[in-house]
C-alpha cells in the first residue's frame, strides 16, 4: 500500500468568542452534584455533563433564556497518572486544562471549520508489475533482484505461520502463497482545521469522576455571553462594565465544603454586595512530599493556576488540526480464501496560546487544603479575585510607590559570620503572631 502524504493546513480568522449564561442570576455557589465515593460508578464525566445540562434545560451550542444568548461548550481530559503516583494531583489538574481547551476546540469549530476530504477505491485484477522480455538486460536483473526480496520476505512469512521453509512441501508453501484474482483498496482522508480568539470563556461547573479500577476524568461545561466578553475587552482595552443585582460578598459565595472545592477549577464570574461584575478564579495543585516546604510549593502552584486562568479569560489564540485517515484492502486469493486487512489513524492537535500580558489587582483571598478522597494526598488550593476596580486600585498604589524615594542599602555581615550565626541560632525554635493593624487606619 502506497504512503500517504497528510499536509495540515490550518486556517481561519481571529474571531472573539463567547462564553457563560448571566452572570449572577440566581446560580448556586456550589456544584449540585455530589462528589465523593458515593456517586455511581456506572457514571462518567460525560455523563454527569449530559444529566447536568439536562436538568438546566441547556444543549451544547447556542442557548437562549429570554433575551439573553449564550453558548455552552463542554470538555473532557483523562487522569493519566496511575493513583499511586506521586504526581496524580498534578495530572488532576492537567486532566482539567485538557478538557477545558477541548471546550474551547470546540468554540473554535463551531465558529468556522476548514473540512477537506478525500475518497479513493482501486480494483484490481491480475498483475501490471511484471515487465515484459524486451532483452533488457537491465530490466531483467531488476526484476530478478525483485524476486529474491519477495522471497526472502515469504520466508520470513512462512516462519511467522510456524512453517519451516527448507522444510515446507510444495503443497503447504503454494497455500501459503496463494495467487491474487482480484483486489479492492478503500481510503477515505478527513482533515479539520479551525482557527479563532476566544475570551470571555468560563467555566460554569465541572466534574471528577474516577470509578474504582480505571482511569479517572475531570469535566467542564463551559458558557460564553456578552457580558462575560465585555469583561474580558475591559481587560485588554480598559473601561467598565454594567453592575447588575446585589448578592452576598463574594468571600460567603465561595463554596465551604472542600469537597466541592475539590472539583472546582477554572474562572466563574460573579456578583458582590454591591452589584459590581468580579472574576473569581479556582486553582490547585499537589506537593510532591509530605515536607513544610512541598506544602507551600503546591500553594503556590495553586496560586499561579488561578492567576493563569484568569489570563485565559481575557483572550488566547485556539488552533484545532485534525486528519483522520480510514483504510482497508480485501483480496480474493486462487484457492477461493479472502483476505482483509484494515488500517486506520486519527490525529488531533489543539493549541491554546494566551501572550504575556499586565494584569493589576489579582488578589488571593482565600487558601485551602484538603485530602482526595482515592490516594488520601492533600489538594493545595487558592481562590484569586480580579475586577476593574480592583485594577484600578492597584494601579494607583503602583504609581505612588514608584514615586517614593529610594533608600540606601547597608553593609551585609560577611559569609564566614552568617554562617556562625546560623550554627548558633539553629537548634532554637520560636511561634508566635504579631499585634493586628489597626482596622480604622486604612
């Protein structure tokens, strides 16, 4: 069978895209699904998407609710890392990045998709390849060196069979190499290619589930609107946004069951006390040991997952390239057997790429941990807010202590005597808290 030559060609156009229902509008703080080892291992990620979106009334695709249009994407990513490794809480998370760039593979196909295809099917009867006796003492020898080959690759097949070839009669290799009548070769070649911007994309729930003895899945319903696209233009271009109704502060809307915290990810966009628009943003990670220092690293690590989707949210470039390729062969052999043989590949590739870009006033307002249910490992996380307001703030104390004078430095203790110190103060220990700041002073 001929090699076929794949050439991906992925284009289209910079589009800004969608992403969740109103934000605020009477949502629950907390996922609606359980989560833990009672739920039913007969479920899947998906399925707990499917039954979700279904008890919302909601579809994949476009949705409307009165006036108002948004568009729901949902993703699913593996946990690759068996339970047992040391870097599962890690490969969580990875399982979630993965399925929210499949939600957002699938924003980017559904704004425009590139489709090419090609279908191909040869008959054949009998045989062209033989060259014809011209006394061609050239020909003739390329075509004896041809036979030696098929030979040396029969042998090779009657081995693979069990049959000895010096061994084999005349009977057992003609069964073996039986003559071709007829031949029918089918390919059909499928490439995708999609191309866009997205931003203003959140995640409005998502969902682990990891039965017993297979791998486990985190899944995403993402939702584009225009107020979540306008947040996301006030981000890069500045400018506010409209408030909308009062709910509580946004530190008693954020869920207290950890379990529920254990499978929140991603940026959700809510409401504070005084109608103001806020993203708040859920990160996590793992520490690679039990130690001190392993803790604080997963912190940190958490920290700077909820910062990065909070950069996603403002606007990153989605390229999609798929190619799928179906083929088989089915033969018709002199001694009234058929032979088939199917070949098949599919390869997909999605890249995200958000640029740097300065972003004042992400805060971290709350930090948490909690042990995962399976391996009994702690999950590291840290809750990050972003509004315009804070931005704002943000950059007015950046430009006052830019503006402050700087301060001489002093003399540093020489090596030799920071090392005497150290051996001295080593084997003492202290803890203790400092006197709070006075809350009527800022």
């Amino acid at each position: 069978m001929k090699k076929m030559i794949i050439a991906v060609v992925v284009a289209g156009l910079s589009l800004g895209v969608m992403a969740q229902g109103e934000p605020g509008a009477n949502n629950q703080p907390e996922n609606t699904l359980p989560v833990g080892s009672h739920i039913s291992e007969a479920k899947t990620a998906q399925s707990m998407i499917d039954d979700f979106l279904k008890s919302k009334g909601w579809s994949e695709g476009e949705n409307t609710r009165g006036n108002k249009t948004f568009f729901v994407s949902v993703g699913i990513g593996v946990i690759q890392a068996p339970r047992s490794n040391r870097n599962y809480i890690a490969s969580r998370v990875a399982a979630y990045n993965k399925a929210m760039l499949d939600a957002k593979k699938n924003m980017a196909e559904f704004l425009e998709l590139t489709i090419k295809t090609e279908t191909e099917k040869t008959y054949t009867e009998g045989s062209f390849d033989k060259p014809k006796k011209t006394g061609n003492k050239s020909e003739l020898s390329i075509w004896n060196k041809i036979k030696m080959l098929a030979h040396a690759k029969l042998d090779a097949t009657l081995k693979e069979e069990g049959i000895d070839p010096k061994k084999a009669d005349k009977e057992t290799v003609k069964k073996a190499t039986a003559k071709v009548l007829a031949s029918e070769e089918y390919r059909k070649l499928v490439q995708t290619a999609a191309k866009a911007y997205i931003l203003g994309m959140q995640v409005y729930n998502s969902f682990e589930q990891s039965p017993a003895g297979s791998k486990g899945e985190i899944g995403v319903i993402a939702i584009w609107s225009p107020k979540l696209q306008a947040m996301a233009e006030v981000m890069t271009t500045g400018g506010t946004v409209p408030t909308g109704i009062a709910k509580k502060p946004i530190l008693q809307q954020i869920p207290s069951n950890t379990q529920t915290l254990l499978t929140q990810f991603g940026v959700q966009q809510k409401l504070d006390q005084n109608g103001n628009l806020t993203l708040v943003s859920f990160g996590q990670g793992g520490a690679l040991s039990d130690s001190r220092m392993a803790a604080n690293a997963a912190t940190r690590k958490a920290q700077m997952n909820a910062q990065a989707a909070i950069r996603e949210f403002a606007g990153e470039s989605v390229a999609v390239a798929t190619d799928m390729l179906e083929a088989e062969t089915a033969k018709e052999l002199e001694d009234k057997t058929e032979q088939y043989e199917n070949e098949s590949a599919f390869r997909e590739k999605v890249k995200a790429t958000a640029k740097a870009m300065k972003i004042s006033g992400i805060n971290t307002i709350r930090r948490w941990k909690a042990k995962h249910p399976i391996t009994g490992k702690y999950v590291y996380g840290a809750i990050c807010i972003w509004n315009p307001q804070s931005s704002a703030r943000a950059k007015q104390l950046g430009n006052a202590m830019n503006s402050s004078p700087r301060p001489g430095t002093s003399a540093s203790v020489t090596k030799a005597k920071a090392m005497a110190q150290e051996k001295k103060l080593q084997g003492k220990s202290f803890s203790g808290a400092g006197q709070a700041a006075d809350d009527d002073a800022f």
